[in-house]
C-alpha cells in the first residue's frame, strides 16, 4: 500500500502554521522600539523649569491631585502658549482632545534604567490642558523636543499645564482605573530630580504598547 497523505490535511496544518506565524507577529506589533531615556527634565523652561513655579503639587488623598500645575512667573494668562517640551526621550501614546476638563492631551511613553537595581523600568507622563498639540500618536520623541503649548483648556481655567508621571502605563485617561497609591503615580519633581541623568545607552529598548483599556471613542495607542 503506498504511503500517502491527504493534501488537505497537509494544506490544513500549513493554514494553521500560517495562523501561528500571523497572530505572534500580532502579539510582537504590541510593542515599540525607543530609546532608554538619558535622564529627565522637567516639562516647562527646560531643563530646569526656568521662569515656572509649581502652583499645585502631587496629592494622593483627598482632595487628589494627580499631578503638578506648572505656571509662568509672569501670573494669570502670560504663559498661554507658551512651550511644552518632552522630559526624556520616549513615544507618544495619546494626543487627542479629550473635552471635559481636560482638554487637549498628550501622553508619552518612556523606558529608563533604574541605576540601583539595573532594571529597564517604564513610565507615562501626561500634560494637559494643551492650547496646541504638536505631535501625533506611535511618534517618536526626544528629550527636549517641543510636544505642544501651554492652554487654559478653552478659557476654562487660568492657563496652566497640568503634568503627570505614572509607574503604570495602563492608566491612560482612566484616572479611576487603579488604586491613587505611590505604587502607580510619582512624584513628578522627585521623579525628574531622582532621573536627571542617566547613562547614555544606545541600544535602543521594547516598551509595550496598547496597553491602555479600550473604551467608546478611545483612540490612543
Ligand atoms: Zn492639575
């Protein structure tokens, strides 16, 4: 009896093998390639927030405050428009008028090596309130690189950036989404004071994307 094998359970392994190859090339298009970042800056009158001051700081308990609000020296709207730079080199995740109180938003994605425990670690950082949004989803980014301007969120509050540093990068706009606990969130001035320099390496780094909760009219990353 000659050896024979049916052709379409051959073509049938052959269209599961193909399955295979396609969905963890899929599974692979989840992340990105950057750089690790070099150190950290701080968002406005780079490096040093220069001509700035921090009207409201990090506050975890309630009455929170997730973030910082940075304005120009000059008080009330004298810092409209002003430019707002990228703090490390990284990947932007969100750029998008989200309305409510927020505004234009942009979050960026970074990858830095701890230096006490070597470890490549990841975090988000979110600026708010944008007048202007200069760069666009899954762009890459350089520390320093201007990503937007400083807005009132359309005249409804005194002009002002609103900028976060998050631990978690599955945050995205769903503040809810994770207990308010150091675990998730930072500190930004410490953060940026802890990060400031960083060796330089030049082997670019896999952050993960999509890592944000979809929901209706999400749009990021
Ligand atoms: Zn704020």
């Amino acid at each position: 009896m000659p050896h024979y094998v049916n052709p379409w359970i051959v073509r049938c392994f052959l269209g599961i093998f193909a399955c295979v190859i396609v969905c963890s090339g899929q599974l692979a298009a989840q992340q990105a390639k950057i750089n690790l970042a070099s150190g950290f800056d701080f968002p406005v009158g780079i490096p040093n927030a220069d001509g700035y001051y921090k009207a409201r700081g990090l506050r975890l308990r309630a009455p929170q405050h997730f973030g910082e609000d940075w304005n120009g020296r000059g008080g009330g709207d004298t810092d409209l428009g002003d430019p707002v730079y990228a703090v490390a080199d990284g990947i932007v995740t969100f750029a998008y008028n989200v309305r409510t109180g927020w505004g234009n938003v942009v979050l960026t994605r970074h990858a830095y090596r701890d230096p006490q425990s070597g470890v490549v670690k990841y975090c988000d950082t979110l600026n708010g309130h944008l007048d202007r949004i200069m760069v666009r989803v899954g762009q890459q980014i350089k520390r320093g690189q201007q990503i937007g301007t400083i807005g009132s969120n359309s005249g409804m509050y005194p002009a002002h950036l609103h900028f976060e540093i998050r631990h978690n990068i599955h945050i995205g706009m769903q503040r809810n989404s994770v207990p308010a606990t150091f675990e998730h969130w930072a500190d930004p001035t410490k953060f940026i004071n802890q990060y400031r320099r960083l060796n330089r390496e030049w082997r670019p780094v896999l952050v993960p994307i999509g890592t944000y909760q979809p929901y209706v009219g999400f749009k990021g990353l």
